[in-house]
C-alpha cells in the first residue's frame, strides 16, 4: 500500500536534516517513562447550571488550582454536579473549591457527562456561578472521535491519511499552545463524541493507526530550526473559514483535488506537499502507548 512511501519518507526525510537520527531515534527508546504520549484538553460543556457526572471504578479527586490531592475513591459515583455560593457540589460538597480533577483509574476508567462516555481525566470549572467541563485525553483517542465526523464522501485511503495527519498536527500543536490557560481545543469544533468504541473498526479508524505520530513539520514556526519538529494548526478548506485572531494555515487545494490527486497514484506525502508547501512529515516518537487506541 502506498501508506509504506510515507514511512520511506519518514526515514530518509530527516536523515538528510539532521545527522545522527537513528541515534536520536534510539535515545527515546532508551528510556523509561520520561516522554508519554500527548494529551489535549477538549471542552465538552460551557456555561451549563450542572451535569450529570458519572465515574465508573476507581478514581481520585484533585483540586487543580492547588494540586492538592482531595481523596481517593475505590467506587464509582453517579450525581449531579453544580456550582453553589461556596464551592462546588457532587453529591458531596466541596467547600471554598471552585476547580476540580477527576482522575479515574487509566486502565478501566471511564467517565460520563450527560450520558456521553470519556476517557481521560475530568476538569470541572465554576465560572460565574456556571460550570465548565474538560476532558484531558490522549491525542491520539482525540483523532478516532472526531474524525469518526469525516462525511462518507467515498475518499481513498490516501486522501483520508493526508486528512489525519493534518488533524494530528493541529491537535498536537493546540496540546503544546492551548487556545487558553484550561482549555487546548473546543469539542464543538470539530465535534467531539469522546470514547466511541463502535468506530473502533471503521476504515478511518484504521487509517488513524497506520499514521499513529505522523505530523507536518514546519521550519521556522515558532522559531523552530531544520532540527525540530514544528507542527503547526493546518486546516483543510472544507473545515471553514479563518476567525478574527486565527493563526489556521489553510490547505491551497481542495480535498475534491486531492482526492483527483489521488486517483492519479499520488501517495498522502504528496497531496500534502502540494496541500501545505514548505512543511514535511516527521515521526514524533514516544514510548507509552494510550491504552485505549492499541
């Protein structure tokens, strides 16, 4: 399959960059777990008078402001939560705590907001009386959700790994440059449907996976050099227009182009080159996996 050009690219790219990759490469596998994978905040809930907050198993509770530890809880829980005149409520209240963390086991624990089931941890936010959730989650099980929203537009395996890889590089540049201090990206857009373990066989799905870590990489973004990797907010036309501030690169071509690019014998590495001059695709490298995407 033509996916296996990327990764000869992926090579033989960085080796004529920057000397010694093979040693770098192996310095991350050299460690311990010093680099884990990448999470990015999602807001799922703005501005709400409460939810209802679901935790099944094991889980602990933060207060994030302090990062003081709260407690730790060897049963699920199920109870609204709101804010109140001195704190926040969860069945239980929380006095003079306006910000909680809810960390539930990684391995089995999962969370649920309004009947929509999460991986990751649970940041609750009093704002005004009101309250705001985020869910931290591995970038990674982010790409699987939202990209289960791709339209059945009948793309070819090439033209929708160019699509995830342009995903990943904007979420991994909002996990490293988060749109605010509590939030990196806003789940509704794209939506985000959290963890949806009836796509977990889609083709898109599977296209997530042979990229796993793929990005575009831009020399000069941020001040980077030939040696970095520099991901960059890269959006496809079709995904809308600039807002005031917005610092988006849009794709020059179309996915209708690439897709024609595509029934010609273009590979992804190509459609985005000509999608995104000036960028090439690197590998980013980590050494725990999230156990949700394997």
């Amino acid at each position: 399959m033509a996916l296996r050009i990327i990764m000869m690219l992926l090579l033989a790219g960085p080796m004529t960059l920057q000397a010694g990759f093979f040693s770098h490469v192996m310095s991350y596998f050299q460690k311990s777990a010093e680099a884990p994978p990448p999470k990015i905040k999602v807001l799922i809930e703005h501005d709400k008078p409460g939810v209802v907050l679901e935790v099944k198993g094991k889980y602990k509770i933060y207060n994030p402001h302090t990062n003081e530890l709260i407690s730790t809880r060897f049963v699920g829980k199920r109870k609204f939560i709101q804010a109140i005149h001195d704190g926040m409520k969860w069945g239980e209240e929380f006095p003079g705590v306006y910000q909680l963390l809810i960390v539930p086991d990684e391995a089995t624990g999962i969370s649920v907001v309004d009947g929509t089931e999460y991986r990751g941890a649970i940041y609750v936010y009093d704002i005004g009386g009101t309250i705001s959730i985020v869910n931290q989650v591995y970038v990674e099980d982010y790409l699987s959700s939202v990209l289960a929203n791709l339209p059945k537009g009948g793309y070819s395996e090439e033209v929708m790994a160019a699509i995830a890889i342009t995903a990943r590089t904007m979420a991994y540049y909002y996990s490293e440059h988060p749109k605010n201090q509590y939030w990196g990206v806003d789940g509704q857009n794209p939506p985000y449907q959290g963890y949806i373990a009836a796509n977990k066989n889609s083709p898109m799905d599977s296209v997530v996976k042979k990229t796993r870590n793929m990005v575009m990489s831009k020399t000069g973004e941020n001040g980077a050099s030939e040696n970095q990797i520099a991901p960059f907010p890269a959006q496809w036309k079709e995904g809308g227009e600039k807002t005031d501030g917005s610092k988006l690169v849009m794709s020059q071509i179309s996915l209708a182009e690439a897709q024609e690019m595509s029934k010609k014998g273009d590979h992804a590495a190509q459609i985005l080159a000509k999608a995104f001059p000036g960028t090439r695709i690197e590998l980013m490298h980590y050494i725990q996996e999230p156990s949700d995407s394997k």
